[in-house]
C-alpha cells in the first residue's frame, strides 16, 4: 500500500477541525482558571494553596490542548507515522 492509496475522507477532514476546535476551547478554559487562580492567590495566605492547585488544573488543561494541537495535522496529513498498527 503506497502513500497515494490513502485518500482523505470527509470524516479525516471533520476530525481535524474538531481537534483544533477542541485545542482552541481548552486554551480559552484555561486561561478562565489562570485568573481564577490569580483572584484566588490575590485574596490571601489562606486561600493561596487553593490558588496553586487551580494554576496547576489550568496547566494540565493547556498541555492537553497542546496535544491536540500536535494530533491534528497528523490526522489531517494521513501520514504512516499517524497512524495506528503500520509497524
């Protein structure tokens, strides 16, 4: 099987927007809980453990986004490497 016999279908095309959709959500959410925890580490010492565990969540939602940001032209790219079981 070559390179040109795998064709790019509608559901490749839709599944990479939607990765990037999802990428683009996830940053927007975690910039929502970076000034979450800004507020939060703002208000005092009492509140400043629950401020870090907040920066924490938000950094973890934006390395996930990044991950879809990886996925998503590899899935639009149809490439060997992308895809799962060609080794």
């Amino acid at each position: 099987m070559t390179n040109s016999s795998l064709a790019r279908t509608p559901a490749a095309s839709l599944i990479t927007v939607l990765a990037l959709v999802q990428a683009a959500l996830g940053v927007l959410r975690a910039l929502g809980f970076v000034q979450i925890g800004s507020d939060l580490v703002g208000h005092g010492v009492l509140l400043l453990p629950l401020g870090v565990i907040v920066f924490a969540r938000a950094a973890l939602i934006a390395g996930i986004a990044l991950l879809y940001t990886f996925f998503a032209p590899g899935a639009h790219s149809r490439s060997v490497r992308g895809r799962a079981g060609s080794g």
